[in-house]
C-alpha cells in the first residue's frame, strides 16, 4: 500500500530500522472517471472498485456521491492514519486507534500568516488527529509528527506538475 510507508525515520531512536517507501516509486495505477455531459454524476474505476462522484442537489447535482472534494480529504486523512499506524506498530507503541477528521475551505490569502502568497484566495485544509490508547506525550507528539510525513501530505504540500490533458479520439463515433 501506497501511505504504509514513510520517507524518514525517527533519528532520535537508534534501534529505528528505516521504513521503505513506495512514496519515491513511480505508480502504474489508472483511474478512469466517465460521465454524462447532461449532469455531475460521475463512474469512477480504480483497480478493482467503482466509485461515485457527484454534486449536491443545492448545486445542481444529484447526489449519488460524495464531491471531488470529499473525495480528497480521505486520501489524505486515510493516509495519515496508515503511516501512523504502521509507525506505532513497528515502535511497539500501544496505539489502539487513530481518528483524522478534515474540512476543506478557501480562504484569503491576506488571512494566512504563514502562507507566501498574500494575494487572492487559497485552499485550506483543516485537521484533527486524536490517538487513542495508552501513549505517553512524547508518542503523541512524534505520531503527530509521522501523520504530516505521510506520502498523500507531502504530495498536497509539494509543487504538483499537472500538464494539460491529451485529447483522444472518441471511440463511439464512426467515421
């Protein structure tokens, strides 16, 4: 699985065998999204899954599915919660559940201290993460510290090169 790895190791514990990850290995996986051009509501395969996309009623959708949007907040949230996991059970450490919860708004920029970009609108990702089991502080914090290395944050984070989409032919037409 893609996000049960992490890039980095823990430096203050010398027993920390590094963690392999896929994070670096270019991904074969497709993804194939269809839909009607009479409404929102989209098919979506990825591997073996079918998924729905849609809009909500209030806009113009028919809510069949969860938005773009709350498709994207789980990528990252599972994510998280994986290489978190996964680091607490190579430590040891008595992590008996994570819970991510995530909204996604746009804000100013002028709102954002810490953002470079000051002019126009930004998206904002807001999160929790709360552990439970019998952790002490200082796991907590490195486990909050493992969840923002998690492959999905580092690409959200990082420049991400989109290239316009290639055309192709439609196939059901005949020529």
């Amino acid at each position: 699985m893609d996000c049960l790895a992490l890039a980095a190791t823990d430096s203050r514990a010398e027993s920390e065998v590094p963690l392999m990850s896929t994070y670096d290995v270019p991904h074969e996986t497709e993804v194939v999204v269809r839909g009607s051009g009479l409404g929102f509501a989209q098919q979506i395969s990825a591997r073996s899954h079918r998924l729905v996309a849609d809009e909500p009623i209030s806009s113009g959708g028919s809510d069949t599915g969860p938005t773009p949007y709350d498709f994207l907040l789980p990528a990252l949230g599972s994510c998280a919660s994986m290489t978190v996991a996964l680091y607490a059970r190579r430590k040891t450490w008595p992590l008996e559940q994570v819970t991510v919860r995530l909204r996604h708004a746009r804000i100013h920029a002028a709102d954002c201290a810490e953002c470079e970009t000051k002019a126009g609108q930004l998206d904002r990702v807001e999160w929790t993460v709360q552990f439970s089991g019998t952790l002490t502080g200082t796991q907590r914090a490195r486990l909050l510290e493992i969840a923002q290395m998690c492959p999905v944050h580092r690409t959200l984070r990082s420049g991400i090169d989109i290239p316009a989409p290639a055309v192709v032919e439609d196939e059901s037409r005949e020529s």
